[in-house]
C-alpha cells in the first residue's frame, strides 16, 4: 500500500519553503502563537531508585495528580539499550520509501499495526506532521512480526532487549501509583489487564519543517493507553498544557518520560488525570520519539477500581471495553 510519507513533502518542500496548506494549523493552535514563553514550572523529575519508597510514592503520585506527566531517571535501563533501540528506529527511516512501505499499515485494518501517517480523524482534514511505525512488543501472543523491519538486521533484537527492560520499570510504576492510591501495589496493573497487558510501540519520525510555527508534530491529546513511556531524541517538541499554558518539556537525555494515560485516569476515578500533551517539529532537525503505550487487552474491561468509589466518591466513568474506548477516542465519538 503506497503511503504519502510526511518524509517526502519535507523534503519537496526545502525547494518552496512552504508548507501545503492542508499542514497549517489555526491559529488557536499555531506553536508560535500559543507556545508560552514566560517562566514556566517544570516536568516533575523522579529519581526511580530513591530508596525511601514513601518517597517515591508521594513524588509519583503527586506528579500524577497534579501533572499527568514526569520524567524517571536512574531507571535501570541501561544507555546503551536506548541508543541502539535509536540507531535501529533512525535507520528505519533512512531507508527508501519503498522499502517502509513494506511494513504500511494494510487498508481496512482495525489495529493501528504498521507504517504510515493516518491515525485520528480531523474533522477539519488537517495533517500532523509526521509518519510514524506502531507494532506491539509484548506479550508475545499478540507480536505480529510483520511490521517489525529486516532492515535493519538489528532492529529486532534492539526492540526485544528494549521491552524487557520496560516491562520492569511499568512494573514498579504500576505499584507506586497503586500504593498512591492507598491500594494494594499491584492493584492498577490487575484493573488494566495484569499480565495481558499489550505493550504497543511506536516511533514518530518529525521531518525538518520550513515552517515550523505554522504545523504541529501531533496535535494536542491524551493517550488512550493506562500508561505511555516515552524516550525522545534530543530534538526539543514535547509540550504539555499546564494551567491553560503550552510549556515545553526539558530534554534530558536517557530519562523516560511517563504519561498517564486515559485508563490510569478511569482506574483511579479521576484521582490521576490524563495528560494533554502535542508535539511540535523543528526547521533544522527531524525530531524523533519512541513512546511504548501499556494498553489493556482489546476485550478487557476498565472501569474505576471498587475500592476507590463510594457514596462520597460515585463512579465518573463507566465500565468499557478497552477496543470500544478506542474507537470511540480514534474515531471523536463520544464515550
């Protein structure tokens, strides 16, 4: 299936400088009109290996409760499992389009497996700038190794050993916002499917955009995961909407960056809430992340966990399947 890569009209568009029209946002949305510049707080940092766990509990939860978002370092995952899990993701993009098109997402599919550009309806018939390659990691009942490139030979053992890795750090964040919550530590991995729980990967490749003030990356959303980890390139782009204010997350290299996700939010009744976070691109770079999203299985049912819902707390959502949730969020129907 042939796909209008992004990587293409980035690179048409250095001859013009422009950028077609269907790329421009409105202005409500431009980066340079709505990015704010004045002193911002930051993206809390957590340090996973505090060996005061109260502590570490507190930070997490707090972060959860009032960011939606923070970054881990001393995570465990070692520096060089990041860079190789990044050459291998760069080099893919590297290759000629008709090699990518291998792996394009087939017409008509309902998994968002493959490569390509679409995801989200606009009702506008916007674009994002930027392709992108999703294929689930783990567990291995669910890994469909066609959309895992050959090219480069090394891109399948750099995933694999780069999943490992992320399944121990979800672990001991799933037991920390749990145990946030005043729940036993394994109580949120349990309600968003325990050991069933699909690890998605994808990698977002931002071209170099002559106009970078006009378009963004990823239009501004939630994650419709319970939790996405996310190692970013050391392009800047990352931006979360802070009370009412698009600030810009601080580059630190070989941190995570957590994101509370949509099923997060139901699972703790709106105790964590689920951060609205876009992407903007760069004129100079391509900007690049690889955020793996832990979703529940497709027919499993996420609700918000019993013991955190009584008379003074009523359920603010309700019981779904995780495939119906998504296609409610992919396709702008309501819940």
């Amino acid at each position: 299936m042939e796909v209008q890569s992004v990587q293409a009209i980035a690179f048409s568009s250095l001859t013009t400088n422009t950028i077609p029209a269907e790329f421009i946002r409105p202005e409500k949305e431009q980066p340079a009109l709505t990015t704010f510049r004045g002193p911002a707080p930051e993206i809390p940092t957590v340090d996973l290996c505090d060996p005061d766990q109260g502590n570490l509990v507190r930070l997490i939860a707090n972060a959860s409760k009032e960011w939606g978002i923070f970054q881990v370092v001393n995570h465990g995952i070692p520096s060089d499992v990041i860079s190789n899990l990044q050459a291998v993701g760069k080099q893919f993009f590297e290759l000629p389009q008709e090699e990518k098109e291998a792996y394009a997402k087939p017409c008509g599919a309902q998994s968002v497996e493959g490569y390509g550009n679409k995801l989200q309806k606009d009702p506008d018939g916007k674009k994002a700038w930027v392709d992108h390659l999703f294929h689930r990691t783990w567990p291995p009942s669910v890994v469909n190794y066609r959309f895992w490139p050959k090219n480069p030979p090394s891109y399948r053992e750099a995933n694999e050993v780069y999943a490992n890795y992320v399944r121990e750090v979800a672990d001991k964040l799933f037991t920390c916002l749990s145990l946030g919550l005043g729940l036993r530590g394994d109580a949120l991995k349990e309600a968003g499917g325990g050991e069933e729980m699909v690890f998605m990967m994808k990698i977002n490749y931002y071209p170099p955009c002559p106009q970078p003030d006009l378009t963004l990356g990823v239009v501004a959303h939630t994650d419709f995961s319970a939790l996405t980890l996310l190692v970013p390139n050391e392009v800047p782009g990352l931006q979360v909407l802070k009370d009412n204010r698009w600030i810009d997350a601080k580059y630190i290299p070989n941190a995570l960056i957590v994101h509370i996700g949509d099923q997060i939010e139901i699972m703790s009744n709106g105790k964590y809430r689920s951060v609205l976070h876009r992407s903007t691109v760069n004129k100079e770079k391509a900007r690049m992340s690889w955020p793996v999203f832990l979703e529940p299985p497709a027919e499993f049912v996420v609700g918000p966990v019993p013991e955190l819902v009584n008379e003074e707390n009523p359920p603010k959502y309700k019981p779904k399947k995780f495939k119906d949730y998504a296609f409610c969020k992919l396709n702008k129907l309501p819940q």
